[in-house]
C-alpha cells in the first residue's frame, strides 16, 4: 500500500491518506521509533539520507504497516497532515542542522521539527531561535532506553517551543513508556531544557554504571566470588531498594557464558570502557555552573584511565600486587558492598539534581525535579525503584537544597554510613580502586562535616595572590601581610 502512495506522490497525485508525523534517520533508533509509533496507530511518512533504507524499511519490517516512504524531503512534506511534524533522528551535530536548514525550505510557518537525537543542549538553544524565527516550532526532545526503549517505549523529555507541546503531545506520550498508567513523557521546559536533562540524565548513568562495577570487583577480587555467586546476589539486590534496570541487566551479564571458551562471557571481555560524551558534557556543565558532582566526574575520568592500555599495563609492571589476608565474613562484607552501592548511589542521584536545580535557576526553566524522577521510572536507562523516593522528596519539598537531605535519604545514609566506610577502608588498603564509592563518600563527609580545610587555602590564596579571606568573627573581607617580620615572629612563637 505505502508503494502505491509513493508512486501517487511522485506523479504529484493528491492522495486522501496524510501521515500524522515524519521521520528522517533510518537507524534502529529511529527505525524502531517509527514501529512504536505505527503500532500506537499512528501513520509515519519515513525519510533517510540514504534512500535505500526507506526502502528495506518498507519492504522488510515496516511491510503492510502504515508506513509511507519519502525518498525527497518534498515528498516527505506533502505526505504530512499540517500542521506538519518532523521528527529527526539522526547522527548528533551538523547532520541537526543540514537538515533543518533542508526542511525550512520545505515546511511551513506552524510547522514543528522534534530531534529526538543527542544534542548538546546549548545546539539546542541556538536551532529554537533558528527554527522560530522562521515562524516554525522546535523541539529537542531527549530519548532514553535505548533500542529496545524505542520500540516498546522510551522515557523522552521534550523542551523547546511551548506552542509545540499540545500537537505533539498525544503521539510522543502514547508510544513513551508508562508506569502506573503515567506516561514517561511531559514537558520539560523552554529552549534547551529536554536535551540538557536527558545530558543529566547519562551523567547519572555514568555514575551508576560506575558503581555498580565496583560492586562486582569487589565481589570478586575481595571476596572471591564466582560469576554464578554475584549473579545470585545481583538477582537478590535487584529485589529490593536497589531495583533497577542497570542491576537486572548486571545480573543477566554475568550468568551469560561464552560460547568459545565455555567460559562467563565477562571474563573475556576487554577491561577498557567507550564513551560517547554526554557524561563528560554533564561534567563540563557542572563545573560551569560550579555545582559539586565529583562522583559524575569520576565515573567519566575511571572509564578514560581504563583505556590508558600502555600507562596501565607499565604501572601493573612496576608496582607489585598487594597481598592480604583474605575477608572472613563473607556474608557481612556482601551486605557492606550493598550498602555502599546504594549510599554512593544516593550521592551520584544528588550531584545530578543539583545540577538540574542550579541550571533551572540560571536558565530561567523551571524545571519539576519530582516530575524529572518520574519519567526517569520507565523506560530509560536508569529506570528504579527508587526514584519514586526522588519524586516524593520533591513533592513534600520543592526547594530541598539537596537530595541527601530529604528525610527518607537521610535515614538511608544514617543507616549504611558505618558499612560505606569499612568498605571503601578495605577495598584502599587491598589496593582495589573504587572510585565511584569513595568519591561519593567524600561528598557526603564535606557536605556533614562541619570545619573543612579550606580555611587553608583561602590563607595560602590571601598569601601569594592577596585574594583576601573572611573571617569567622566578624563581618568583611580581609588581606594579611604574611611575609612581614612581625606576622611570621607571631606564628613562630605559637
Ligand atoms: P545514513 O543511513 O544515510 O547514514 C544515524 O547514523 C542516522 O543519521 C542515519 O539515518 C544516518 O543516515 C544519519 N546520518 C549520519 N550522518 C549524516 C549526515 N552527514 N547527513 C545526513 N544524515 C546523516
């Protein structure tokens, strides 16, 4: 049926049958989408740069379904009820914008372009006001889940035009995941606002992927643990506060064995971690804003130092393996790595929405952090349990300062603090890096902690730069001649 409306179309033929929305960018993102959205009874016009993939689409998983190929960006346009709705997948960076430059010659004032790619946020804000001074709408809607999150539901947080939300609401809500009959799906916020939670969003993940590969290398180089044992023990975590995707699919990877070797696939796989940027964006942006997310960071920074193949491999040369004496109570330490997953865990979550609420403030958006964790519960990556505790925190207190100190994390970090702590000791004296846990722990103890050492540094600052210091006893700001005789005879005499 779609060939016959293809053949129609290019005889520039009317046809009766308009599609509800077009996408560009064939890949499985964007292919998978397209499926989701045909089987929600939407009917998608398909575009892509190389036109034999809206071919194979048509003939091949996309056969019979409702489904109408457009091999120009012309036919694409006058396959599409108006006001028309072009969803972009494609390949993040310039391919955005050759694109959007193409599609404004052929769309119309009131019509809306949605990249549902990984943008940078602050791309996103300059095609806004590219798109609407041209009298069209934008949307940067950022999607999660992954291929399989694309077919059967992703979490997508839209931002961008406002007047765009109403149209292109009932088809980005029905194909997003659901949970409890609530779509992971509202809007975000105005210009960048869908990319840049969706960059937060990947941050966080970097940190939970993080942590949870401490867990499991602790499981295994400080206990020993067989990957049927730490399957087990993942499969039971994944039963409790700790229910998560990213724990279910730890889980699954270790009981998987490979098939060469007969061996667990993981013990055959290289020790050295790809990245694509979002989690180094998040980063960047913290430090822009100047928000603490050290554990973020240090998720991004373990997976750099885990491709310095020839640094590492001269390093386990030149410096002996410490030996000690095994861990007797196998079963205490498990319950310890436990706890401090789930604590560091609270600690990456808190960085991440602190970025959020400075980034709300400085760029003027608004965001709903409660509603944030709410469409993280489906369908993303980072999709747990516990974001509902997030959501709650949120609603009985939307200017909590920070997540930690919401009652319920509170209670959390009071309990696992002690267990935290003995683990992270015992993985720094074995010589077992876990970055992710103690960079979360030493948040949490300079956040707790009621005198830091930066008293110091604002001395050594006022010292050679005259950078000036408070004081804790009066009000101003105040510079100390450090070098002069009389200042240096003081310190001496006490
Ligand atoms: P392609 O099939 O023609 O390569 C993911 O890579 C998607 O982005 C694919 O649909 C791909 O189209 C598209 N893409 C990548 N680079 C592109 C570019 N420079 N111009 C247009 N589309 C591009």
């Amino acid at each position: 049926m779609s060939t016959f409306f293809n053949i129609l179309l290019r005889k520039g033929i009317n046809i009766v049958k308009k599609a509800d929305i077009g996408l560009i960018g064939l890949a499985v993102m964007g292919e998978n989408l397209v499926l989701n959205m045909e089987s929600k009874g939407f009917t998608v016009a398909v575009h892509n740069r190389t036109t034999s993939r809206v071919q194979d689409l048509l003939e091949g998983r996309g056969r019979g379904k409702n489904i109408i190929g457009a091999f120009t960006l012309d036919e694409l346009a006058a396959s599409l009820k108006t006001p028309r709705i072009v969803m972009l997948m494609v390949k993040a960076g310039q391919p955005v914008d050759s694109f959007i430059d193409k599609l404004l010659d052929v769309l119309e004032p009131g019509d809306i372009i949605i990249d549902g790619g990984n943008s940078l946020y602050t791309d996103t804000i300059r095609r806004t006001r590219l798109v609407e001074s041209k009298g069209l709408l934008y949307v940067g809607a950022g999607v999660s889940g992954g291929e399989e999150g694309a077919l059967h539901g992703p979490s997508i947080m839209p931002g961008g035009s406002s007047s765009a939300w109403p149209i292109v609401k009932p088809i980005l809500q029905s194909i997003a995941a659901h949970v409890d009959g609530s779509p992971c799906c509202q809007w975000i916020g105005p210009d960048g606002s869908g990319h840049y939670v969706k960059m937060v969003h990947n941050g966080i993940e970097y940190a939970d992927m993080q942590m949870i590969g401490e867990a499991y290398f602790l499981m295994k180089n400080a206990l020993g643990m067989s990957a049927l044992e730490m399957q087990e023990t993942f499969s039971c975590w994944n039963k409790g506060e700790l229910d998560s995707y990213l724990i279910e699919i730890t889980a699954h990877i270790l009981g998987k064995i490979d098939e060469d070797t007969g061996k667990p696939l993981l013990e055959v796989i290289q020790d050295v971690a790809g990245q694509k940027g979002t989690g180094k964006w998040t980063s960047q942006e913290s430090l822009d804003l100047g928000v603490a997310a050290p554990t973020i960071a240090e998720a991004v920074f373990a997976r750099i130092i885990s491709g310095a193949q020839k640094q590492r491999y001269l390093a386990v040369e030149a410096f002996p393996q410490l030996s000690t004496a095994p861990l007797t109570d196998k079963s205490a330490f498990l319950d310890g790595i436990r706890d401090a997953l789930y604590a560091s865990k609270i600690c990456a979550y808190a960085q991440g929405f602190d970025i959020l609420r400075h980034a709300s403030l400085e760029y003027d958006w608004d965001l709903d952090l409660g509603e944030i964790a709410k469409l993280w519960q489906g369908g993303c990556i980072i999709r747990a349990q516990f974001l509902q505790n997030i959501t709650d925190a949120y609603n009985k207190n939307p200017d909590l300062p920070n997540l930690l100190l919401a009652p319920y994390f509170q209670g959390v970090l009071d309990k696992s603090q002690q267990n935290w702590r003995r683990v992270v000791a015992a993985a720094v004296e074995r010589g077992l890096p876990v970055p992710g846990f103690s960079s979360a722990l030493a948040y949490f103890d300079s956040l707790r902690h009621p005198q830091l050492w930066t008293n110091l540094v604002q001395a050594q600052r006022d010292y050679f730069g005259a950078h000036t210091y408070g004081r804790t006893d009066r009000e101003g700001s105040f510079h100390t001649e450090w070098q002069l005789p009389g200042n240096v005879g003081k310190s001496d005499e006490v």
